[in-house]
C-alpha cells in the first residue's frame, strides 16, 4: 500500500475510535465548555456605584458571645465598607440568634454609617423551636444528639450531634444557621423588601477597592444569582434529593456544569450528582427564591429533617438558581441556554479578591497566592496597595502574629 492509503486507513480508524467512545460516554462534550477565562465579548464593566433600595447586605452569627465576636465584626464591617459599601451605601442586616446589646449594635452602626444597619433575630429561641417539634421528631433529633431515652439533659445549642450518611458532627447552632440560610431567609420580615441580596461569611476578608458594581451586571442582565466560585462541594447519588427535584421540577439533575457565564444543570430522571457553588459569598435575586415552585421544593427538601446539614445552604442556593435557568430556558439544549441567569463573578469580568479559606475568590486552582486567613493578616498584606485602608479601618486592627 503506498502512503496516501495508509494514511487514509489511519484516518478512518482514528474516526471509528473516537466515535465508539463517545457513544459509551467516556468523553464529556460538556468538558469543551470549561473556560478558564472570560471571552472578550463576555467581559463587563459596571464602573458606575450608586445606591439602589432594593439591594441588602446580609451575613449572620450565632450572637456576640465574647469581645473578640464583636472586634471581629468590626473588621469585617470596616473592610466590606471601604471595600465596596462607602461607594452605594447599601443596607445591611445581620442576623443573629442570641440578641445583642443595643451597645453592640449602636457600635458597628457608627462603622457602616451614612449605611443603615439593623441586626435582627433570625428565628424563634431553641426551646420554642424544639417544643414546635413532633414526638418523633423530637426523639429522633435527641438521638442524633447522643442523649439516651431515659436521661432529663436539655438540648442546647451547642449539643454536637451526627445525621446519617455525615463524616462529620455539628453543633446544633451551625446546622440552624445552614436551615436557615437554605429554608427561611427569603421569606425573613427583615428581607421582604428587597430583591438582592448580597451575601458574605463573616470570615469572608476583603483585599482591595472593587472596580466594579455586580449589582449592576444582576439588573441589567436580570440575573438569578451571581457565585464567586465554583466547584465548591458536592452531593452524589443521592436518591431523596433526585426523587424531591423529580417531585417538584419533574426532571432531576444528574450533573451541574461550567459554561462561558457560568453554570447550567444536565438534567435526567435518575439521581443526582451535584457539584455546587461556593457558599461564603454569593448575589441572589430572592424573589426568584420566593417563587411558589421553589419555595416548596425547599419546604419539602428541608422542612421534615430539623437542624440538618446533609443539604446546606450551598445546596439551596445551586439548586433552585439552575432549575430556575431551566425553566427559563425551557427546549432548549441545556449546555447552550437562551438566557444565562447563572453567572461566575470573574469569568465575566468581575474579580474581586475576596479572601477566604485561604483562597481568593474561592479559586482552589490558583494556590500560588496564598490569601491569610486572619483578618488582621489580610488587612497587613493589602494595606500598602490598599488606598484610604488605613485611614478608614486602622483603629480596628491589631498587628499579624501569625496566621
């Protein structure tokens, strides 16, 4: 056989192999849609900061349980304002558990000024919680709180207790905070009147002036959510979750995948595997979160397992903003949707560098640039490059002894 023969067969069987594997599904055609960086026409600008009254800044802590709670506060408070909120001026609410002292609040009030900031009781006290419970309920969460049957111990907030299929313990006051920021935020009377709302941990560390406002990219492009990273977490094979998304959704989702602006769900009818978005920092449009379609799925999904973290907060959030895109974006091939109203905040054009965990931005790819997990350090590492840092918020830190 001369050359032009052998290179046809060559060719030929190439193209049989790799049509052979794609149809087995060893190849992910979903794979091609993972772009590191934002394409050109992708990129936005939305240097224009103006305040909008329908926009809240929210974050919560279980209370103000000793000095260092409070001083903590007043770090974050002073980076988050300087960093982004002196420019709009925002509302801020925080919520907390355990009722502050009104001298606490008059405290970070004087921080966030000319801003509004109120902190507000996120749910009724544990013994009201508890006593609202069933029988069953009740005995079951003892249980998984390791209290036998016969003993008169009272369940506090910080009774460490197991859940099925976990690898770890939790205190009962970190699962509440995750019901709540899954179940009962959007609907809290602190909340009703606004639409977006802007998320932040309270160990979240800002690094530097942001050059761009996402409120504005989440009005104009009518956004569902904006997410600061992504994969962060998942849930596999998890059969309740799939019958619960069928239930609510009647489809289920068998994955969650990166496109050009963000995210999309693939969805199926078997269970699901989910990688979900970062939870420490995240823009919701909470009246597509107060849908009636998605409020019930939640209430189903949440509502029967008090005080659970086996679906947390990262979970609502990914869930009900992908299915919310589906919906919207109804026959048409899900890798390719109409309407993108899931985006990544640095894919289009907004990095912000926000520091937690260790990471910016919740960017585990990028570890070169190791972020401080303290503030006080964060605030030592950018304040050189940081303009008007230290006049702003200086008085509120101390030097980095270590991190």
């Amino acid at each position: 056989m001369n050359v032009k023969t052998n290179f046809m067969i060559a060719l030929i069987f190439t193209v049989a192999i790799h049509c052979y594997f794609l149809s087995a599904g060893w190849f992910d055609l979903d794979m091609e849609l993972e772009i590191e960086q934002p394409q050109e026409e992708l990129k936005v600008e939305y240097e224009d900061f103006t305040r909008n009254k329908d926009v809240v800044i929210v974050t919560k802590i279980h209370g103000i349980l000793h000095r260092d709670n409070l001083n903590h506060f007043r770090m974050w408070l002073c980076l988050v304002s300087h960093s982004y909120n002196d420019k709009t001026n925002h509302d801020i609410v925080i919520f907390t558990t355990i009722p502050w002292e009104k001298e606490q609040v008059e405290t970070l009030q004087k921080i966030a000024a000319p801003s509004n900031l109120i902190v507000a009781i996120d749910g009724p006290p544990l013994e009201e919680q508890l006593a609202s419970m069933s029988p069953s309920e009740l005995e079951l969460l003892r249980f998984r709180c390791g209290i036998d049957d016969t003993s008169t111990e009272n369940l506090t907030w910080f009774h460490h207790c197991v859940e099925s299929g976990a690898r770890y313990k939790s205190n009962l006051a970190y699962a509440w905070q995750a019901e709540f920021r899954s179940l009962h935020i959007w609907n809290h009377p602190a909340l009703l009147k606004y639409k977006y709302m802007i998320w932040f941990d309270t160990d979240c560390k800002m690094s530097g002036n942001w050059q761009a406002d996402p409120i504005k990219a989440m009005v104009k492009n009518d956004l569902t959510l904006l997410y600061v990273g992504f994969p962060y977490g998942a849930i596999h094979r998890d059969a309740n979750l799939a019958n619960k998304l069928m239930k609510h959704y009647n489809t289920s989702i068998c994955s969650v995948d990166s496109n050009a602006f963000g995210v999309h769900a693939k969805p199926c009818n078997s269970s699901v595997s989910i990688f979900m978005v970062a939870g420490n920092h995240h823009i919701t449009n909470m009246q597509v979160f107060r849908k009636d379609i998605h409020q019930q799925f939640l209430k189903d999904l949440y509502g029967e397992y008090r005080f659970g973290r086996m679906y947390d907060d990262q979970l609502a959030v990914t869930i009900v903003s992908v299915m919310e895109q589906y919906l919207a974006n109804e026959n048409v091939p899900p890798a390719k949707p109409k309407k993108h109203l899931v985006w990544h905040e640095a894919r289009n054009g907004m990095e912000f560098y926000i520091a937690h965990h260790n990471f910016y931005d919740a960017n585990r790819r990028k570890t070169r640039s190791r972020a401080p997990m303290k503030p006080e350090c964060a605030y030592e590492k950018h304040k050189v490059n940081w303009t008007g840092v230290e006049e702003r918020c200086g008085a509120f830190f101390t030097a980095c002894l270590h991190d």
